[in-house]
C-alpha cells in the first residue's frame, strides 16, 4: 500500500486488488479523511459491480464536502473499488456483475464464519468491557481474513479483491456499501436488528433483511456482530449493543452517472451521519418523507414465462394494483395472431422497485422485482 | 422456404438464414401483402441489429393496419430479420451490433459491384423502355447474388444473412430498413438522387447521403439504380428515372419496446407509402413539421480523449452553441484533484442525433453524433 | 411435448426448456430406448455446459450401439440438453458455463430438499416394501419439482432448464451427467455411498463425494436416496439399498470433438451398464486398468497471484513432484528484470487433472486442478 | 512518454495509448536496443491482436540475447502493444481480435493514402539522393499521423492505438508484427515486391501478398514505399529502392505461451537480422528447409454451410487432397438419422494453414484457411 498525503486532513493510498494479464497491479484508491477527534470510523465503498458507476458521484461530491468541514471520527473513502469489473466492457454495456471468466457475483466473497463467533463467546466473561469485547473480536476477524488470503493454494479473484476490501470495512463502525439497480428507484438494505436506521437514510424504500450469510459485503459487516450481541445476550441475560451497522445502498439505476443526483444523495449519507455525531454542522438531517418498509421475503422478484421483446409498462416505485398491465411482450415470431403481444399483470397489490434494463429477454428473465405487503415506516 | 396462408390477402413465410450450433435452422418471418392491384413493391425488414428492436413494434402496428385496409402493389414485412443478432446476450444487454465471433458488423455484407452496372449499361440501347430496363437489371442482380451464396467455398455468416434478406429486398421498388440509435432521436439516411423523399417521411432529422457503397442495405438498394441512371443519362443524354428509394430510418433508441411510439412510426411509414399512392384512403400524410438536413460529410462524431464515467449534459435532437458543456467525465482515480471532473464542450453550434448508451468509457469512445450545417428543410 | 416415433424400439420427443428474445421455443431431443424388457432405467444427458461438447458424440454412438442391440429396461438419452449455452459465442469460443445475463452456473438449479425427505420418512413403515418406498418417494419428488415450475412468480431461467431435465433424470435408476473439463483428463464424481461403482468405469481418476447438495444434477439425483437410506437405516435399524446412483462423466476438454475418443466412451459406459445387467451381449465389461481416487477435500484447486501469460508445464493426468515447475508465467512488463519469467511449483506431489485452457491470465486464476493424497483402486 | 534507462544499451520507455474508464493510462512499453553502431532500425511489436500472445514470448527472447550481444543500428521491442485487448476476457477466453464495444478489428485502424505519396512524388527532383528522399518521406508520413491524431473530434479507440504505435514504426527500415493463428503453423506474409524475404525467415509458409492497403500494419507500413518506388520508377525510368520491408508473421496458434518454442521463434527472428547486417555474430542464419509460397488470392477461406459440432480431420500444414475428409459435423439434433454427421470435403489439393478453435460453429463459419496453387520456395 502506497501513501500519498492531500493534506494534513486527508491521505490517499492505493491497494493493489488484482493483477491483469499484462503483470500490471490494479490498485484502489483510498481516501482516509480525519481531524484528529474522537468519533465513530465510517467506511463507504462504490461500484464493486462495475456498472453501477452512480456511487462514484456520490463519493465525488462526499469528498468535496469533507474537504473543507471538520467531523468527529474518521471517513473511509473507496471509490471505484473493482477496477476489473468497471474495465470489462461488452458490446457497448459494461459486463460489470460477476467476473467474466466463471460467472462468480463480484459481491459474494466476503468472509463469515459463525462457528468463529461461538468460539470466540466462550473467551468473553460476564465484566469484560463492550470496547474490550469490540477490539478482540475485530482483531480476531481481521486475522482470519488474513489467513484466508494467506493460504498456501491461492484463492479466487472475487474472493481476494472482496477480502482486501473487507480487511479495511472491519475497521469500521458503520459501513456503507454504494450499488445500484437496473433501471430501479433508490432503496436501501437494512439489517433487521438495525431498523431504526431505516429512518436516519432519506430513501422512500427501504428492505429489512436477516441475519443471513450470503456472501455480501454488509452481511459479512453485520453478520458477526448481530450473532456476537445475540449470544452475549444469551449467555449473559444482558443486552449487548456494538453499534456497528452496515447497509447496502441502491442510488438509482445503473450505467448512469448525474452530478446533481449524486449531490443529493451525498447529503443524504450526510444526513445519516449526522444522526451518528460525525457532523459538527447542523445543515445535514435525514429528510422528512414518506418511507416504506419490507421484509426480505415480501421482496419478489417477477419472471417472464415468454421470451420475447419487453415494454416495461410501470415504472420503479408506482405503487400498483393487482391485475395491472406491468409488461407487454412481442412475439417477433406470431406478429398477426394474438400471440403477437401478450400483457403481463400484476400477481397482487405491488410496488416495482427496479425492472431489466433491456427489452430482448428469454423466458425465465427476472423482469422486476417488487414490494408486496409492504408497511408505512414514516409520512412526508 | 416454407410457405402459410394466413389469410386470401396476407402469406407468411419463413427463410432459413442460418443455422446454430444445435444443427437447428434460424428462420425470418416474411409476410407478404397484396390486393393483386397493381402498385409498387414496399420491402420493410427490422432489427437487422439485434438490440434494435423497436423496428419490430412498427412492423407490428404496420401488419395490423393492412389486415384491414386495401393497398394497391405488394407490401413485404421481414420483422427480426437477424435472429443470430437478436439472441446474442452479454449481461443483461444484447450484443446486436456485429457477430461476436469476428466482430463483422451485421450490415455490412449486402451486394454491389459498379463494374456489373458498367457492363450492364453497354447493353441497354435507347430504344429499350424503362419497364424492361428495369426487369432485366433486377434479374441481372438477383443472378449475381444467387452466384454469391452458390460459391463453392462458402460465405461468412453475416454476408449470407444479408445476401438472402437482398434477394428479397432486390425486388421491391421501395426499400426501408428500420434501425435504432444507441440514445437517440428518430432520423433517417436519405440518398442525394431522392432527396425530396425528406418531406415524405414524419421524421425531424435527414441526413443525405452520396452514391458510395459501404455495405449495407439502403447502399445496396440504390447504389446500383442510381449508378444506372447517371450511366444511361451520360450514354443518352436524357434522364431516367427508375423510381428505386431506399432509406435507413433511425425508429428511436436501441433497447427500448413503446407500443404507442411504434404505433406513431407505423403512421409516418403509411404517410410515405401515401405519397406513393400505394393507400386507398386519405388518412395518412406526412406531417407539417419541421425537418432538419445535413450532408453526410457534416454528420460528425465527437470522441472523447478521456477514459472515465460520464454524464450525458445535452439531449438527442437540442440545440447546442459552441463551446456549450456536452458531457461531465468523472475520473474515479483523481476524485480529489480539478482532474476529478472534465467537461467535454461543443466543437462549434450543432444538434447531437445520438449519444452513447452507458456512462462508463475508454478514450477513443464515440460519444455523440451531430449535425453540423444544417439546413432547413421544411418549417411547422 | 411432441413425440416422434424413430422406430418400434426408439421413441424420440422434444422438450421445449425455454424461449429466446425472437419467441420461439429452444427444444431439448429427448430418445427412449426399449425393447420393453424389464430392467433398470438409465438418463444420460451431455453438454449442459455449452462448451462440452463430447459428450454429444458419445450419445451419438450409444445410440448408433442401442439401434441394433437389445436391453433390458430402458435407456434415456438427452443430447445437447441446454440449447441456450451451447449457443452463446463470445468470440470464436462458446460461453457456456453460466447464464451470459447473470453469470448463473448452468447446473446449479436443480431440485433438493433434506426436509422433504425427513417428512417422507415419518410415512415409512417397517414392513413397506422397497419398490413402494422407491415409488411414492419417486412420485413425491416429481411433485414437489412440478411446484417449483408452476409456482405464480416466476422461476429464472437455468432452474427452468435444470428441473425440466430433472423431471425426466427423477425417474432413473442411473443417472450420467456428460461433462468436460477445461483442458482434462478423462474423470468422474461418485458418490461415497456408491464407492464400487468407481470400478465399473473405465475411467482412470475417481473423486468421492459427500452427501453435500450444491445445485448439480449428481447430487440432486443421489442425495434424496442416500439421505433416505440413511434415515431409514437408522428407524429401523437395517440396511435400506435403493439402487439409485448418478454420475457426474469428465470426457476429456471442452471445445473439442472427436469422433474415435467418443466411441471409447461409449464403450466406457456400455462396460458400466454391463454390470448393472442392461446389456445382452457379453462384449462389454469394465477395463482392468489403473484407477485412482481422491476424497473431494483432497481434489485442491491452485490458483495464480500472479497476471500474466502463462505456459501450462504439466500435462493433465502426469505425476508431479512437490516442488516441479508446473507453470511459468510471463510478465510482458518486465521483460528486462528477473520479474519477466515467474515459476509456479507443486506445493506437494500431485496430479494436475486439468488446467485453465487460456494462456492469459488475472491473478486469482484457478490453473490447475489436482490429486492430492489420492490412492489406488485397482491396477493395471 | 516516460523514459527509464535498463543499461547503456537499453533504455525502457512508456507510451500511454488509452484510458481506461478508472481514468488510469494502459502503457505500452518500448525498448530500444542499440550500440551507437550505424546500421538499419528494426521494429518488432507482438500482441496487437490480445489473444496472440506468442510473439511476447518472442520479444522476451529477442531481449536476453540483446542484452549481451553488440548489433548495428538499432532494435525498437514493443511487446504486448494492446493492453486493451489483452485484457479483456469472455468467459475464460480472451477476446482479443476486436474492440468489444463496437467490433472494431484492432489491426486495421493505421494510416495509409495514396494521393499522399502521388503527391510527394511531384516534389522529387532526378538529383535527390535515396537517403534525402527517404527522410523527407517519413518526416511527411509522421506529421500525416500527428495531424491526424491531432483532430478536433477526436478518434477512435482502435485507430488511436494504432497510429501512436505507427509513429515508432515509421521510423524503421524493417517492421515485424507478430501475429499468432487460431489453432495455425507458421506463416508470414510477404509483400510482393520483397518476395526475397521468404528466404531469409525460417517459416514453412509465405503468403505473397500485393500492394492494397486493407489498414494493417504491415500494409501501412509497406504500401507507401512500394507506390512511392514505382511511381519514381515511372518518373525518372530508373529503379529506386529504400529498402523499407514489413512482415506480419504469424507465430503458430492463439492462446498459448510456450517458451521453448518462442526461442526457436526468436532464432528465426535472428536469422532474418543476420541477412540485413545487423548480428557481429556468424551464428545465425536462415534455416535450409522446405518453404512454399502462395499468392494471396489463392490463399482460401473454407466455410461451413452446417451449424454444428466439428471435429478438424486435418492438421494445419497438412497436405490434403481433392475430396479427402477435412471435418466431420455433428448435428446434435438429428442423431438417429444420417445427417447425424455430416463431412466436410477438401474442394481440392490444398495444405490447411490455420483451423477454427472451437468445436462449436454456426453456418457461415470460417473453418479453414488454405493454400491452394502454391508453389515451392526452396527445399530442404
């Protein structure tokens, strides 16, 4: 890791996550921004699939602000962290999702182990302090990525770029991991034990998900301290609390870059950190606005039965009825039967909140994915 | 090729243009309509690139109205004319432009050779009428394609596509071919010899192009009639006129399906085809509006020098003055120096037709397409 | 499902697994083979990943045998089963390991539930003999994956293609599931609880498999029988045998074909069937011939740290001494240093089953795959 | 252009030849090699196709014996000239012989016009000396592509690369491309005009080829001084010779590092240099050995009319004769019947230079490149 200083507020260095085929290293820029003062360690990640280039804006403009304002803690910075995924072009689109050579999702490498976390409760006794417990545990964490990235055999693209991000997110105490959706509304995952921050964000719609592993970055964030409180809890009868939270940001759709939008969400992670006295400003505060919520499994994706060529007839975040008209599908094949265009409806009241970004589809193409029994968290 | 009646007026049919790698044939619907009254021929084929798909919507609206309405000549749809193009995915977008195997552009592989017309020409005398002028010089074409696919050694995958859809296209008198721009207005390619045809169409922007042969269809289509014309004029010294057109029209952006905006274009093809006196009803005209020209030499393509993330500032088909800001490049490895942000500015006054379709970029990315000198062509 | 008579004793249908962007269906040959003599029924599918293609050659030849042979029970034979992948070219080679849309592993979507076989066993009791056993648990299993198809939303497209195959392989007693490596010896997965059937191959590299289920075929097809024979054993203490096994082959490379290897295939699995008693003849019976095998947590993968272009220095299927020099890899940066030639070596002694089948490599590419601590299970 | 000094000898220099959409410069390196000595300048680049990395392994040859050997005039070694290329995988392949984005073949973008030279030759007087020509030509084709990459609308990616690698090349007397086939023998292809040359490399296989510029390098590099020579020859009715050649050699197949190999390569490389004076040494020199040769137009491309899967029946330098066997397709769905496999015949005498790599092709796919009519060189 190479340094730069920008100033005495603010460092630059680089990781190298990767090696092309030309022997040449493919670093990540990263942004260190602290005034010295005591505070919570925030870590912002962009654009670890390669299309999803609108977080970059958002770090853009973050950056501009920290330049010049003064905050408690530390600001981790990460744009652009998947320098591969953003450099694979196909056709004129870029092939951003998985790595091109086996198909593997660029944000499903991270590191969870929950057998660790049982471990790792039988050291802990009923007076050790929560910031005793909290640095153990990091440092333990921090040492079985390490190890990971150390084995003998080597390991995966995805995996090492994923775990040489993760080593500097589990220093952190809130993580932000900045993505977007195809043609989709901004939304935001919340893990459950977290719900109030659904509240500190200014995004309408808001995706509350378990304490489950899937291999992303704010699971593999929220996963080890959610399970760590839970058994602490139990083992104590007490009610641990870490503070460490980590969310999955949407900021809109994807292969969009907007400077103006990137403002506004850049203001509304200023506005979460306020809630968290990072800011010594008042200007910043999440917005008054109607917010909705959902669990995981309410969260449906819709999948076309025909393939065909798609006109996606309501848009990300209309709130739809059941029997509506959400897609018609021409059949290039039957133009003069009425096979021609087919309508596909709405299976129950809905909200879609992303649809495909094309309109060639094979059967089996998830065309949306939608709120159902959706619930009020707050009003305009 | 296999043959069904759909009804007295309308047959479909099916021409194998391919085979896959399954040994499975890839067939074109070609839809054959006629009253038996004499008239034009009227070819229309659509999405010869696969990701433009919004051709295959008008012929839908276009194959609906001529169920129901008498035409005079013979109307030959030929929607999804590439189904290699159509079903080639990468990620989520279709990677229609050129075939994925050699990157040979889908087209660009029609026939012309000048010297046939040469040659033909010595064989016109000036007592031959225009009827069998024409008849002979069409056979004369439709042979030498024959030949072309007939050759012992075979031929490329494109270059056959294209040769079958030409021996079809060779016959009629009136040639479109519907295209789609990547983010784009609705424009048309126009041969000089026909320029008057800009006023037929409903379509604000016309582009006019000189009788050279670069490999696709409207080229392919009037190149050869054009050259026969200026031959036997030179030869005779008066002026034939063999009433062949051929146009490109640009239906809109690549990737998108809109019903109503197809229904829209449908119209604009029946206004020309009005013009033609192939309609037996009055309803359709080309619309007073205000159409735009440029001289190919004057259709000029903005590069950028950047590699980086960029903001589209000007839409398809405003008016921008020189020096105007086009395009925002956000460069992720400099977000905290001025390189972080450049502005792309306007060359000198002009109309962008079309912009790129995603927000990531390397140098040397064809940003826009603009007119530059343009002229009015006919006011609202 | 259309079905086509070949001959009294061949049947040949067509299962429609999906529909492409121009909305005609992709259709899946499906030959059944009898002489409706009583016996064991046997699936054979090849090429689920489009680039391996031998397998379709073997089918080739069995089927040329199964003409003019007679058996006992039946055999089912499904050539070129994903039609989608077989015909995704990324230039000149075929992308057909994954969903081009999604980078979705095309034999990961197949059905498998442990707690459907839990519940099933509750209904189990000890006078129950094994063909019912076999038959309701059959019958529940079709079920179950006949909701999965039907349910309202929507299923993504490689589980539509792998549980409509399924539907077919659920009713066999031996399933074969054609593969190809990248650049491969001849291999195959066997199921630890069906260790002996290692012999009845003539294939000389073995790995066992755990009960684990990961997506693939084999194990949706072995997991429910061994998980059921396993609960049973235990109810009742005495050993439950349902004669159900599957097979994950490794016929050599991807992107290859060759006519004569296939035939030895063929003769390979003729010799497996031979012990099962489907054949009549007495001219096929497994080879004697070395055969190694290695438990899945001893089949090691290694990956490169380094990018660069790499000579591949083993030969798939050789014996490596710790320490060889596996693979150089060039660095075309530094030609002039001691940098631009690296060595890769054994990191224990090994057998390289198969290598990466590209010379241009990122860092974190699996080069090889390999036997470690493998042992003997027949000689030569 | 950034210069590092590796010795007294040698010195390392970077061009930067694109961007990236991280905004990071991909860099070429240069290496210039020289003894102060007089003597002609070579250029030797490898790689411009990303796929064919071969000839990298040549130049890391070339370069260990240049390091300790003293040479006239001076050897420019560009390895790896198309980061962009070579970086870009598909599935585990690399998709190297076009820009993704829009098809653009990479070795087709170089500067060439005829009325440049017809318009130089007016400015040659009969008393102007070969060496005062010669520099005034190549100061007036430098400041060609200078202006050319100067524009105000920029250019394309693919075409920018190639004209700054153009403007080193124009500097040398003598330009080798290192190409490699698909699965291919050694090759080269020789301007007529230095017919000589074929003697003078160590390759089996010559294509003489004429003076048409198609937009390769080797093209771009020749053209000029074959149409300047003669145009003089006409003028003054003399015969001028500037003694500029250029070569592509093809280097065996895609997709492989072989280091062995590469130095046998290297050698060939040496020999050529030792006929034109620029080796101290006595040790190398042109191979005695069979060479053939072929015009251009007898050099043939073999198409399949099948889609389907093929075994290649006959290897690169093959000799075949009329009608003999050169492939076998298998129709995957048409087993049971004879078209089951198809065979694809020799249309007569030829030696396949060059095969498809892949098994799987569509119809129109071009299986093999063939001498025909060729003739013998020299013998062995």
């Amino acid at each position: 890791m190479t340094k730069n200083i920008v100033s005495s507020r603010i460092s630059k260095s680089y990781i190298a996550v990767a090696q092309n085929a030309s022997g040449r290293n493919l670093n990540v820029p990263v942004y260190r921004i602290s005034d010295g003062l005591k505070g919570p360690t925030i870590y912002i990640q962009s654009s670890i699939h390669g299309a999803e280039v609108q977080g970059n804006v958002v770090i853009y403009h973050l950056l501009q602000w920290l330049k010049s304002n003064t905050i408690n803690g530390e600001v981790i910075l990460v744009p652009n962290c998947n320098p591969v995924g953003t450099n694979i072009k196909a056709g004129e689109y870029t092939l951003g999702r998985f790595d091109p050579v086996n198909g593997t999702n660029w944000n499903r490498g991270y590191y969870y182990e929950k057998d660790q976390v049982t471990r790792f409760v039988e050291s802990v006794t009923e007076d050790e302090s929560i910031t005793s417990i909290k640095e153990r545990f990091r440092a333990q964490i921090d040492k079985s990525i390490a190890n990971k990235l150390a084995q003998n055999w080597g390991l995966g693209l995805a995996q090492q770029l994923n775990l040489k991000l993760q080593q500097i997110a589990v220093q952190a105490d809130y993580v932000l991991d900045l993505h977007n959706g195809p043609v989709s509304t901004r939304h935001v995952y919340i893990p459950e034990y977290a719900k109030d921050a659904a509240t500190a964000f200014s995004i309408p719609h808001c995706i509350f998900i378990p304490n489950v592993f899937a291999g992303a970055l704010d699971e593999a964030c929220f996963c080890p301290w959610w399970t760590l409180q839970d058994a602490l809890d139990e083992k104590f009868g007490s009610a641990y609390d870490f503070g460490v939270e980590a969310f999955t940001l949407e900021m809109g759709s994807q292969e969009v870059i907007d400077f103006a939008e990137g403002e506004k969400d850049a203001n509304s992670i200023l506005g979460y950190l306020a809630t968290k006295n990072v800011l010594h400003t008042q200007d910043y505060a999440p917005a008054k606005m109607q917010r909705l919520g959902v669990y995981l499994s309410d969260y449906k994706t819709l999948f076309t039965d025909f393939g065909g060529m798609v006109e996606y007839c309501v848009a990300p975040g209309q709130h739809v009825l059941s029997g509506e008209v959400m897609a018609r599908i021409l059949n290039v094949d039957e133009l003069e039967t009425d096979q021609g265009m087919q309508e596909l409806r709405a299976p129950c009241d809905l909200i879609p909140i992303l649809h495909f970004p094309s309109a060639s589809v094979l059967s089996g193409t998830q065309l949306y994915k939608c709120f159902t029994k959706y619930f009020t968290l707050s009003e305009s």
